[in-house]
C-alpha cells in the first residue's frame, strides 16, 4: 500500500473478535475452525485490495490476530477502544480519514473473501463527489460495500436492511446514489447456506480451499442445521464435539 500524508483513498475493513467469530456457523463449525474461517476471509479480502492498488488499506478493529494480519499484508491497523460494532467502526475510519485529508473512502467488511481486485477497481473507479457507490449483499438487504467521495459525504449504518436505508439517506443528503450489483463482494459468509454457496464458487481462494478441504472429509455439511435436522430427525452434530449427555 502506499504511504502519504494526504491519501486520495482509504479502504476501511472492520473486523470483531476473531476468535470467537462467527457464531451462526455454530451448528457446522467448531470454534478453532471458525476462527481460522475468519483469519482466512480476511488475509483474501487483503489480497484483493492489494490487487486493485489502493492508497491505504486500515483495519479498524481490537483484535490483535487481526492487526498482525494487516500488518502482515501490507495494511494499518487502526485500534478501537472497545468492540461498538460495524457501524461504529465504519465511522471511526470516516472521522480518521477526513482528519487525515483523504479525498474518497471505500468500506467493506472482512467476510467476502470471494471478493476480486476487478470489483474492487470497479467500484474506486466509480467514485466521484455528489454520487455515492453502494454495493448489496446477495439478499438484497445488507450493504457489503460503500464508497463515498469525500469521506464524511453521509453517515452510514449497518444491518439489515441497511441497503435500502442507505439509498434513502443518501438522497435525503442531495446525493445521487449509484448501485453495483457484485457477485464476489455480495457473497458475505455468515450462515452455513452462506458456505454451500462459497462452495459454489470456482473462485482460488484461500478461504474456499479450506472450507472445501472440510467438505471433501466428510467434516461440514454445509446446509442450514434446521434443514439437517429434519433430514436425519436428529439435531445437526458441530464437527468435533461430543454430544452425548453430560
């Protein structure tokens, strides 16, 4: 990434405890195998910011295996206090990066690791002030990407349904909302039907070899557990938890 007083651009990833990560894949992951989901997810967004060659690449988070990963890929971590949540974390990066002169700003979250330097491109190359980007998650419903031109453009909130309630603050700012629909970036893995469709992928990622190594040992039946439970009559098993009574 490059270094400079007055970046034009800033990516702002915000990424929670990494070790306890993830907690509606309970039902199909063990704990140690949704934390190095995570760590995977991450280091694949980080290789596709490095891709698209971006100014400066934060990672708002508290979690220190989170810093080291940015660290070790080329991207500054930006620590918070305490753990206030996506939202909280996407307007710490907007206030540092206004501070900072930045001219653009462009968040995504640390959990589309089917995410392309294409898309990532795509989307930068599309900012300009007064007109907004906003990239849906694959429901529809979620936000998965914003870039606003300059940072401070509109304040941003996330959860479901913050996509439409994004384009609505944006013309209630005066601005022009543009959306991209990105298959790669809409693609956030955070139920198990979220897993069967990474599967689906041919993307080369790190974080589809490892969740396809799972699948391929018999170890993850990635289907939602209610689905698994009516199958088989019997509650869906985490993978390496012993179920008998205590």
């Amino acid at each position: 990434m490059k270094n400079g007083a007055a970046p034009p651009l800033v990516v702002a990833v915000p990424v929670k405890d990494l070790t306890h990560a993830k907690q509606r894949l309970m039902s199909v992951l063990t704990p140690d195998e949704r934390g190095e989901l995570a760590r995977a997810m991450l280091r694949d967004v980080l290789r596709a910011l490095a891709g698209a060659h971006v100014d400066r690449v934060w990672i708002v988070t508290r979690d220190a295996a989170a810093a080291a990963i940015a660290r070790e890929l080329g991207a500054e971590p930006i620590p918070e206090a305490e753990n206030r949540g996506h939202t909280a974390a996407v307007a710490l990066a907007q206030s540092e990066a206004t501070r900072r002169g930045a001219r653009a700003f462009l968040t995504v979250p640390g959990d589309v690791p089917c995410v392309t330097a294409d898309e990532l491109t795509h989307i930068i190359e599309g900012v300009r002030e007064g007109a907004p980007v906003f990239v849906p998650s694959r429901s529809g419903l979620g936000t998965n990407g914003v870039a606003l031109a300059p940072p401070d453009a509109m304040p941003l909130t996330f959860g479901e349904p913050s996509f439409a309630r994004h384009l609505a603050t944006a013309r209630q700012h005066g601005l022009e909302p543009r959306v991209l629909s990105l298959p790669g970036l809409g693609l956030d893995v955070d139920a198990p039907e979220d897993l069967a469709a990474l599967l689906a992928e041919q993307s080369a990622t790190e974080t589809r070899r490892l969740v396809s190594s799972w699948h391929e040992r018999g170890g993850l039946n990635p289907q939602p557990a209610s689905q698994a439970a009516s199958a088989t009559g019997q509650p869906r098993r985490e993978p390496g938890r012993n179920t008998s009574a205590k």
